[in-house]
C-alpha cells in the first residue's frame, strides 16, 4: 500500500506536539510488532483520539489504519485526507462491508485501530464495548492489543471547550496481546474491556497529580474528578441522540 500522504501527515503533527509542548509518556510499545498484522483497540476520550493514537506505533514504525464513521469521509476536508491515509469508511447502514474491509487490511499485514466503545465516553471510564474488535481479530486471525489514552481529553473533548495551552502529559499505554478464537465472542469481549479497564486504572494513577488535581472535569468521578458518572454520562449520550435525531429529521423536512 502506497503511502504519499501519510508521512508528511506524521512529521506536520510531530511539529505540532512539540509547538503545544505535549509530553509524552509511552510504555509497552514493543507489543506492537514491527511486521505482519495486528489489531488495536483503544479507549476514547477525545476527539484527537485517533491523531495521537497513531504515535504509539512510531516505535516500531508502523502506521495505523483507523475505522474512523462515514461523516469524517463525507467531509469536504477530512474525507480525501482519511482516504489518502487508506483510513476504513465504517458506514452504521453497510457495517458487513467495514467489517471485511478491516479483514481484508489485517489479512494484508496492516496494523488496524478501532474504537470498540464506538462513541466518546463522556465518564472517561471504559464505556460497554462492542463485540466486534474481538471478532474481527479472531477472523483475520492477529493478535488484539488493548491501548489506552489519558490526557488527550484535556485537548479537545465532548461539552468542553478546546484547549491548546502549552505543557499537557499525554499517557499511551499499549498492552499484552490477546489472542480471540472467535469462539465465544461474549466471553472475549468481556475479556478486553476488564484488561482496557485495568490499564486505564493503572494510567490514571501514574499520571502527574499536579495535572489533575481533585475535582477537574478531566478526572473521572470515582476518582475525585467531576467528570459525569457513567450513569450520567448515559443519560446526556441519549439526549445527545434524541437532539442528533431531530435534526435529522428537519434537515430531510427541509430538503423535501
């Protein structure tokens, strides 16, 4: 697969971490393997997720394959770049054709990253999952490693507003590889979120205290942040889709 865009993509965006001062603390990136396939699923708190999810396969020089919603390909800017990126149009309306797609890039040896809560997780805890990281993983037959983010809500999140300023501490924690048979799907993906929960907990409490002091909005509840619990974080996702449904529904008044 013929790369033009991607690596002047990655060097503009090394220049952009260093102009925003990011400091980046990285640990367990040699899980990611320097040849063949493999799938990552990441946690998402942000909606930079993907741009600095990507850097934690330059170690082992890899580029990553993000299944990124139709809307980022619709868009007039976003889409030809996701596309000369050889990022995967995951279309909600034709998910079986997104599916063999990211297949058929694993099979090819790509490195392949998904959001398996599929939306932000407003509580910045891991959200339910879906079963379809670790069913994709069994069918292409690569390992499925769990990565996990921290700090990158601070830069750009749901019901805040962005926040550029300089000298913020961006956690990617890459773990052990898991290895889904595809035989019991529930049991699996059961099996990812506990070991995605684990490492979250473990990336919280090694991230600097004086970065997220008691009671910051970036800090989940049950550790003293005044992040939205998830219960509450459910309600506002609804009410998020009820809001999203009615406007659909004008938009397609007002067309007709």
């Amino acid at each position: 697969m013929r790369d033009l865009t991607y690596p002047p993509v990655i060097a503009a965006a090394k220049l952009a971490f260093r102009a925003l001062g990011l400091r980046f603390v990285m640990t367990g990136t040699d899980n990611i393997p320097r040849t063949g396939g493999a799938l990552l699923a990441f946690n998402h708190i942000s909606y930079v997720d993907f741009v600095l999810g990507g850097y934690a396969a330059q170690p082992s020089k890899r580029l990553v394959r993000f299944m990124a919603k139709r809307e980022l390909f619709d868009h007039k800017i976003a889409g030809p770049l996701m596309r000369s990126l050889h990022h995967i149009n995951v279309d909600r309306a034709d998910g079986l054709a997104s599916y063999d797609e990211g297949v058929r890039y694993l099979r090819d040896g790509e490195i392949v990253g998904i959001f398996p809560e599929a939306t932000i997780s407003r509580s910045l805890e891991i959200k339910e999952i879906k079963s379809g990281a670790t069913r994709l993983a069994a069918e292409a037959g690569v390992p499925l490693i769990p990565v996990i983010l921290w700090g990158t809500q601070r830069l750009m999140t749901k019901d805040h507003p962005r926040d550029l300023s300089r000298g913020k501490t961006i956690a990617i924690h890459v773990g052990t590889p898991l290895h889904p048979t595809g035989s019991e799907p529930v049991a699996e993906t059961a099996q990812l979120r506990s070991e995605m929960s684990r490492m979250l907990d473990e990336a919280i409490r090694a991230y600097p205290e004086e970065e997220q002091p008691p009671g910051c909005w970036w800090l989940p509840a049950s550790y003293g942040g005044s992040a939205p619990t998830p219960e509450e974080a459910k309600r506002l996702d609804r009410e998020e889709q009820r809001r999203r449904a009615r406007e659909r529904a004008a938009k397609r008044a007002s067309k007709s």
